[in-house]
C-alpha cells in the first residue's frame, strides 16, 4: 500500500467501523428481540435465514477485537450500540447488562489509547416498537431521544464523538420503499413518514446530548454518486431524481431546512402533517458531518408510477456484491458536501471499503483487491484535502467480517477474516498494509 500517515495532515484520524446488530451477537445479554430478527425468520427475505444471534460474538470476544484495533495502529473505533440491548422493550425497563457492556466497550477503547466514535442507531429497532408503527410513527423521536439520554447518561461523559443515526436513507428508502430491510415494506405512504421521522429522531437525539453537556455530535448520511445512463434528457432527470432521494433529502433536511422539490413531486403527498415546522429541531447545530460512500449507480428512465427510473449496469470493475468500484465519486461527494452544505465543518468519510470473495490459504488471506480499492479511495481524500475540503479522518468499513443483513454471512467486508464456524478471527494482508502504513 503506497500510502502512510504521513501523507496526509497533522491529526488526521484513521479508524475502523462495525456496527452492534453485526458482530455483537443479540443472543446474548440479555438483548430484546428486534425488527431484524423478525424480517431474518421469513423466509426468503435473508440469505439462508441467518440472523445476528450470534454473529461475531464480539459479546464474548470484545477484548480480542479491542487488541485487534489497536495492533492495527487505528485512532478511532466507530462502533454502534443497539437499543434493544439497552431497552429490551423500546422503552420502560433498563437492561443493566447492556449498559455494562457499553460500559466495558468504551473503558476497553480508552485504555487502549483509542477514541470512542458511538452511532446511536444502526438499523436494530426494538420489535415493540416495530409493533407501535417503528419510523411510521412520529413518537419515535421521543422514544428515540429517551434511549440517546439513557444510554449517554452512562457513557457520555467518555465519548470522543456521537452521531445518532447510522444511514438514514437505509432507514427510510431501502426498508420502507424497496423492502430489502427490515422491517420491509414497500409502501410510499410508510416511506414518506420514516424519512421525516428518521431526522426528526436525530434532532430530538442530539437535544438530549446537548442537554447533557455532550460535544463533538455529528450526523452520519450515506451517498452514491448517480450518473446518467446515456445522455438523453430523460436520463439526466432520472439521475437527478435518484440523487434526490438518495443524496439530497437528508443533508439538505440537515443544513438547509427543507427537502428537494424533485422528491416532493413524489413524496410530498404522503408526508405525515406539519412536517414542514419540524426543520428548527432536524437542524439542530451540528460538529462535524460522516459521509459513508461505497459507489456509483448508472440510472436510466423507466415506464411506471413515480420515480419512473432503472438501475443499468456500469462498465468499471466491481466488489463481490456488484458494486462498481468509483473513487472519483467520494471526491466529488467531499466538495459537493463542503461547497453546498457543511462550510467549514469538519467532514469525516466514516464508511468506506469493499466485499470481497476472500478465503483463507494456509491460514493467511491476501484480500490485494481490498488494499488496491482502500489506497485509491484514500488518494481521492488527499486530492480533496489538497484542494480544501475540511477531511478530518478516514474510517475502513468493516474491522471484521459480519452478519451483512439480507446478504447474511457471504459477502465479506472485514480487515479481519471471521470463520463463522469457530469464531476464529485471522487478520488479511489488507490488514497488515494499513497496520503498517498507520505506524507512527
């Protein structure tokens, strides 16, 4: 990997990223039951079924994998908790077990001299509240509020950064419109109501941090670049509309106070009522904003109801779940973010890196395509440093192989090889590049 820290600022981060529902293992202390567990047992909505029981078991295992972030040489861990592990009902009770693993998490982190990065949320809604409407209904801002103050009156005061929800177009589009999520619907009426009360829980979560006194609060969005499929008009106006839906309708909710017209066209007439007063507490003031990119999509024009486009397939190389690999796309999206929305706000890629059909020969795995993507990627950060872009750190999806939702056990996106027989965690050379090129 031709890349080190030395390529890049003074206090630029480096960190790794897993999520709670993925590797933790909801089997185990004492975890309410979730929405995902109920979309993973029917069938054919999750590849074999699989769960996150057990996941990783990083329950169990977290001082190993705490050992492994720090031989890493990384800055940050970016992890995520689960509200089910925390209010096994949603609301009401406390599990004091989840809290002591929290607990256990972050004083582990800190005694290893790496800084805590906490998403609030990562797609594990409590099933009660699944069963009470889940991001249909606009009380789940003050559940969702209830649980950020419960949680951070333990672990607050140890926090280096918080951001209350992991990916909010996840939240809203893909398990609401396109069903591939939990809790999988495909309904424009649901849609329209979970991707307002997804950012109006956000608001509502960081007014409970900040009335706790906790700083350094961002947000965490997801984009992919969206480019026309040929260069017909009608092409254009499908890629803006994907880019609508996609891209824009978070970050301007964020910093802008209002949602894209081109998504109104659609969404606007089932959008829950006074939706259009809740702007003051969506765009509560942020510290620094996560761009989580993956990338492109080619979108061409279709025949249908509203939004009327396709997805065609692109020319360039892609990673094991099909996703052409598109650097170009993350640099534009770090000017795009601080010419039109953030400023000077420090921006953080907090998710970026590839499935790979990785396998262990001889006990080791030589993940070279996962290098190849991390250092180009990471070239197109300094390009943007270069020219401006307040780029504060770099966080690799994922620290290790994981449960990845409805793609269940296959598809491989960890630095670390998990055998999800034996639980057995091997380090690839991707891995050992970025221990190396991290090295102080």
């Amino acid at each position: 990997m031709n890349v080190t820290r030395k390529d890049f600022p003074e206090g630029f981060l480096f960190g790794a990223a897993t999520s709670s529902y993925q590797i933790e293992g909801h089997a185990f202390g004492g975890a309410g039951r979730t929405h995902w567990d109920d979309f993973a047992a029917t069938p054919g909505n999750v590849v074999r079924a699989e769960d996150g029981a057990v996941a990783c078991d990083h329950f169990h295992r977290l001082d190993e994998d705490l050992d492994l972030l720090k031989a890493g040489n990384f800055d940050v861990y970016r992890f995520s908790t689960s509200w089910a592990r925390v209010l096994p009902e949603g609301r009401g009770a406390v599990n004091a077990a989840g809290l002591d693993f929290y607990d256990r998490l972050v004083d582990g982190l800190l005694a290893r001299g790496l800084k805590p990065a906490a998403t609030l949320y990562h797609w594990e809604l409590p099933s009660p509240l699944a069963d009470a409407g889940g991001w249909r209904n606009r009380d789940i801002a003050g559940w969702f509020a209830d649980f950020a103050e419960v949680l951070m009156r333990r672990i607050g005061d140890r926090m280096w950064s918080v951001a209350p929800i992991n990916e909010p177009w996840c939240v809203g589009w893909l398990s609401h419109f396109m069903g591939l999520h939990a809790p999988g619907l495909r309904d424009i009426r649901a849609t329209a109501r979970a991707m307002h009360h997804v950012l109006l829980a956000h608001g509502r979560a960081i007014q409970a941090m900040r009335g706790l006194g906790m700083s350094n609060l961002g947000a965490v969005c997801n984009f992919e670049w969206a480019t026309p499929a040929d260069a017909s008009p009608e092409a254009a106006e499908a890629a803006r509309l994907y880019d609508g839906y996609y891209n824009r309708w978070f970050i301007e909710g964020l910093f802008k106070g209002a949602y894209p017209a081109n998504v109104l066209d659609g969404l606007g007439p089932h959008m829950p009522a006074g939706w259009q007063d809740d702007f003051a507490v969506i765009g509560q003031k942020l510290d620094w904003f996560g761009l989580n990119y993956y990338t492109r999509k080619l979108i061409a024009p279709a025949p249908g109801p509203w939004p009327a486009h396709t997805e065609v397939e692109g020319p360039l190389p892609k990673t094991q779940v099909g996703w052409e690999i598109y650097p170009e796309g993350l640099y534009q999206f770090l000017k795009r973010t601080a010419a039109e929305y953030t400023g000077t706000l420090p921006l953080y890629v907090t998710e970026n890196g590839m499935a790979n059909a990785d396998v262990l020969v001889n006990g080791a795995c030589d993940d070279a395509p996962r290098s190849a993507y991390l250092e180009a990627h990471l070239a197109v950060v300094r390009r943007a440093i270069a020219e401006g872009v307040p780029v504060k750190g770099y966080y690799v999806w994922s620290l290790m192989d994981n449960y990845e939702w409805s793609l269940g056990y296959e598809k491989r996106f960890g630095l670390v090889h998990v055998d999800f027989k034996t639980l057995n965690r091997v380090p690839k050379a991707s891995y050992h590049a970025l221990a190396r090129a991290l090295a102080r």
